[in-house]
C-alpha cells in the first residue's frame, strides 16, 4: 500500500503495494554511493522477458487490474474493506505519465505487468505507488522497478526519496530496508510526508511508517 497526491493538493490513498523479495541490493546508505555503475546495473536486473519503459496512454487502463489483484496478497482482514476496492485515478496516472514519472514491466508480448508512480510533493520525490501482479511476483521486479525510478530521480537531481508503508509486513518496510531505505523519525520528517501518515491514520491504517532514500549527496 502506497500513497499519491492528486493535482490540486488535496491527497488521498492509493491501493495496494506488491513486491518480490530481492534477489540483490545495489543501494546503500545513498544511492549515489553506487556510482556511474547504476545505469548498467538497473538495466541488468531486469528479469529475462521483461522490459520497464515509460507509461505509455494504452498501458493506463489496465494498470488498476494489476493493483487490485496485488490487494489479494494481504493477509485477511488486514485491510480496511474501503482501501481493498481503492484505486489510483486515471488522472493521478496521466498527471505522473505526462511528468515522466510513471514507468511500467511490460512482458514479451508488451503487456503491463507491474508499475511505480513517483510523484513530487512539496519538492520531495515521493514513491507513491509500485505494483507487480502476483502471476509475475518473486522474479525481480519489483526490485527493478524501484531502481529504475530511483535512477531516474537521481538524474533528475532529487537527493531524497520517501515512501510510507507497512512496519509489519514483509514485502513493505522489511523489503524497503534492504533496499536502502531507513525509517524516518517524527523529528526528522517533513511536514508533507507527516500530514500523508495522518491521513493514512485516518482512514483505519495501522503499523504505517515514513521511509527515505537518499539519491544523491
């Protein structure tokens, strides 16, 4: 589960979030500790038979199919029923697709098979939403596409990246850490990342923390 922010300001939750265990971590403490090698290695880990490449118009309609099915994968009950039928808007999608910021895994035949929105938020880069179908989980997808879009982040001269998620779930906060990312305390984090977990308190979410990467020095 992940969030993004509507044009406009006001923000609401977007559904569900899915990721494989990695098979192999390339960030450390910063990103930019990876060097010049990241480029070569994010386009390496990319499982054989797929591609991630920007959202393209034909890719936006079936990319809530793979959001809902990811839902399936929490335990029961864990969910509020309102998150579980949750979705991103389609004008949250063409808002990230026309920033070049929403990138999909296509498989060989060019279908969208997972996907991550990145959006800025008061000049933080947020990793809103990212979303593999289970058909195609534990290959390395998720994986990839998180350093895809950290990638990009990095060249785009963003030095952070923050997220909230899950503490106890084990493809969220536990997958996120081996990644990179540390938890955020309240003293330390900026006031759009703590009205996005307020809000997500609000709407019946528990055990849900702040998350950063750092990208760059």
């Amino acid at each position: 589960m992940s969030t993004f922010q509507r044009a406009g300001g006001s923000r609401r939750l977007a559904a569900r979030f899915l990721l494989e265990l990695p098979r192999k971590t390339v960030f450390g403490e910063s990103y930019h500790e990876a060097g010049c090698a990241m480029k070569s290695e994010c386009s390496k880990i990319v499982p054989a038979g797929y591609a991630i490449i920007p959202a393209e118009s034909r890719h936006l309609p079936l990319l809530n199919a793979i959001e809902l099915a990811a839902a399936k994968l929490f335990p029961d009950d864990y969910l509020p029923e309102h998150i579980l039928s949750d979705k991103v808007p389609m004008d949250v999608l063409l808002d990230a697709q026309a920033q070049d910021m929403l990138w999909v895994a296509v498989d060989a035949g060019g279908s969208p098979v997972g996907y991550i929105l990145v959006q800025a938020v008061d000049g933080l880069a947020l990793l809103a939403q990212v979303d593999v179908h289970p058909d195609h989980g534990r290959q390395g997808l998720g994986t990839a596409l998180i350093r895809h879009a950290m990638q990009a982040m990095h060249e785009r001269g963003f030095a952070e990246c923050y997220l909230t998620t899950f503490s106890d779930i084990a493809w969220n906060a536990p997958f996120y850490a081996k990644l990179g990312f540390g938890v955020v305390g309240e003293a330390d984090m900026p006031q759009a990342i703590a009205e996005i977990l307020r809000e997500e308190q609000e709407r019946g979410l528990r055990n849900r923390v702040a998350m950063r990467l750092k990208i760059s020095e």
